[in-house]
C-alpha cells in the first residue's frame, strides 16, 4: 500500500513534464515535430498507471471498511454476550437475596412463636403450680380444723354421755354409712360402698308398715334398667320436684342455685369448723356461758338463710377456695339431698348388689329424710 502511494506521488510530480509542449519556431517547425510525436506513449503509460493506483486504493480502503464493520460486528456480539451472561447473574443473585430473605422471616417468625410458646406454658405452668398451693392450703387448713374437732369431739365424749359422733356403732348402721360418708367430703372409698352393697340392709323402723307404690315402684324399675342421671327421666324428675328442689330452696336463692349445682356435680365439701375460725361477729351476737367458765357457741350469720345461727360447718362450692358458714339446719337439708345422689351413683356404678324391693325402700328411706330435713327436723347431733 505504501509502495503504491509512493509511485503515485512520484507520478504526480512528473505529470507536467510530460503535456509540456515547447513553443514552435517557424524556423525549426520541421525538425521539432518528431520529438512531440516520440512523447505521447509515455503520457498514456502514466495515466493508466495512476488510474491502477486509484482503483488499487479504493479496493484497499473497501477492505479495511468491511474488515473494520466484521470486527466491530464481532465485539458487538461478544459484548451482548457479555451483557447476557450478566442479567443472568443478577437474576440469579436477586433470586439468592429473595431467598435469604424469605428464609430470615420464617425463621424470624419461627423464633418469636417458639418464644411465645415457651411464655405460655411457663405461665401455665405458673397457673398451675399456684393452684396447686392454694389447694394444698386449703388441704392443710381443712385438716387442721378436722384435728379441731376431733380433739373438741374427745374432750366432749364421757362414759355417761358419750358422742355419737365419736361412737359411730352407737347410731344405725344404714345412718353411719349414707349420711356420714357423704356429709363432709365428695369422694366415699370404694370399702364403705361394698360394706353399704354386702353387709348393710335397710330395716323397716320398728312398729312402721310399709307398702310399695305401684307408680313410684314402675318409674324405679324403669330406671334401674338404665340408670342415668338426667333429670328427664320420669323417676328423677319426681324426685327433683317432689324433694331435692324444695329441700335445697333456701332464702339465698342465688348461693342456692350454686349449691343446687354442686351438689349435682358431686363438687361441694362440707366440713366442720372451730371457733377460733369463724367470721368476726357482730355486737348483737348472743353469746352463752358454758361449763367450768369456758365459752360455749357464738352465734353467727348463715350464709343460706340469712339468719343468726350458731354455724359448726362450712360449705366450699367446687375448687373456687370460697367458703360459707352455714347453719346445723341447712346441713341437714345438703346433707339429705348429697346421701339420695351418693346412693343413686352407686346403683349407676353397679356398685349396689341388692334386690330391686330393697335399693327401691331404700331411696324411698333417703327421701323421706329429705321430706324431714326441708320440714326443719334434723338429729340433735347436727
């Protein structure tokens, strides 16, 4: 290529040398004229030399164009490549960043439930060990009153009087086993209700007849075949209305209904009490001497009626840790109604193994006692 310039540019200069003409002379006219002939075959040698050059340098240049537009072509593609491959990447690490968020959250969310979980069961578990004190106290202070009457019962018990509560064998055995199994706690050992089902059976009263209800007898049998505790059936609604409503309708009718509840729940605690433990009394309360100086009962309020009676016994309704003084009277009644339920769930538990005629006297015998307690009789030892 650079060859080729060089002879273009020594043609160049050369060019006016060859359309030089010399001016003629008429003198010389005739010998002058061959030498111009002799020089026209060299000018056309140079210009077609010159126009070889051209064309060999516009070819060149059209090369070096097309060479040139095939190269940036090339790093055209290669960059799109290039720029490919990158959107690639960034998708890919866009998409590894959503998941290491996602993972983050979840185990963030994880985190904070696991926490709450473990808060919930400790306060549970709280809850819980708290109710367990307060029971266990309760425990403690109902023993302890126990241990109160207990002593209160052997001091009070002599040869010439003795106590019937402390002398069990001195009542009737159908007595000692269904009334006071049931008079102070709401669970009997399985012992005293085979001892109640083998060995003890309900006598007729001396000097009393006696003789089945045809009615009350079908509605018993038709319940024995099924025992159950609703009160839809015909045997229990009878009693519901005839005794236990009527027995448990005290002047307190809402602590009534709860009594009501429990005593149907098998929930409700009796238990005795000392004197030391009851209520601050009132100025009006009556107080009465007893022997050798000591003082005898204080007359307080009863939570059921009302009125100022000397309360020995105190109700709990379930496990609330809520207790209510409560009048001999009004345990007669809630004693009635707990010895009829606690005899009817030994006939549902299979418990009783007696003749139909003797379970039959027998409820008859604990709704009389019923009839009693809500007429205002109970025994003196109440």
């Amino acid at each position: 290529m650079r060859r080729g310039q060089a002879c273009f540019e020594e043609d160049s200069q050369k060019q006016p040398a060859v359309g030089h003409w010399k001016p003629l002379m008429l003198s010389k006219g005739s010998k002058e004229e061959p030498e111009a002939e002799c020089q026209d075959p060299g000018g056309d040698e140079s210009q077609s030399t010159e126009q070889l050059n051209v064309s060999r340098l516009r070819s060149s240049s059209v090369e070096i164009r097309e060479k040139g537009s095939e190269f940036l072509k090339e790093e055209l593609h290669k960059a799109q490549k290039e720029l490919k491959l990158k959107d690639k990447e960034c998708e890919r690490l866009s998409k590894v960043r959503e998941q290491l968020e996602q993972e983050l959250e979840e185990l963030t969310a994880s985190l904070f439930e696991e926490a709450h979980k473990m808060v919930r069961e400790a306060n549970t578990k709280q809850a819980a060990s708290e109710k367990q004190l307060r029971e266990a106290r309760g425990k403690i202070d109902m023993l302890q009153a126990e241990v109160t009457a207990l002593k209160t019962l052997v001091i009070t018990s002599t040869p010439s009087s003795p106590n019937r509560e402390l002398h069990p064998q001195l009542q009737s055995p159908t007595k000692a086993v269904f009334r006071k199994g049931h008079g102070r706690n709401k669970s009997t050992s399985s012992a005293v209700v085979a001892a109640a089902s083998q060995s003890v059976t309900p006598e007729p009263v001396s000097h009393e007849c006696k003789e089945v209800d045809s009615i009350l007898f079908a509605e018993f049998q038709a319940w024995k075949e099924s025992p159950t505790l609703d009160k839809s059936c015909s045997f229990l609604d009878r009693i519901y209305r005839e005794d236990v409503g009527p027995c448990l309708d005290f002047t307190k009718q809402e602590l009534s209904e709860l009594v009501r509840a429990a005593v149907e729940q098998n929930t409700l605690t009796i238990e005795p009490v000392a004197s030391q433990t009851l209520p601050v009394v009132k100025v009006s309360a009556v107080e009465c001497g007893g022997p050798n100086g000591f003082r005898s009962q204080i007359v307080t309020k009863c939570a059921l009626s009302g009125l100022p009676r000397t309360c020995k016994h105190r109700i709990m309704l379930g496990d609330s840790g809520n207790y209510y003084y409560i009048s001999p009277s009004c345990r007669a009644r809630i004693t009635a109604v707990c010895n009829f339920f606690t005899y009817i769930r030994y006939i549902q538990q299979g418990l009783v193994r007696q003749d139909v005629e003797l379970m039959y006297w027998e409820v008859m015998r604990l709704r009389r006692e019923m009839s009693l307690a809500k007429l205002g009789f109970f025994p003196s030892e109440m």
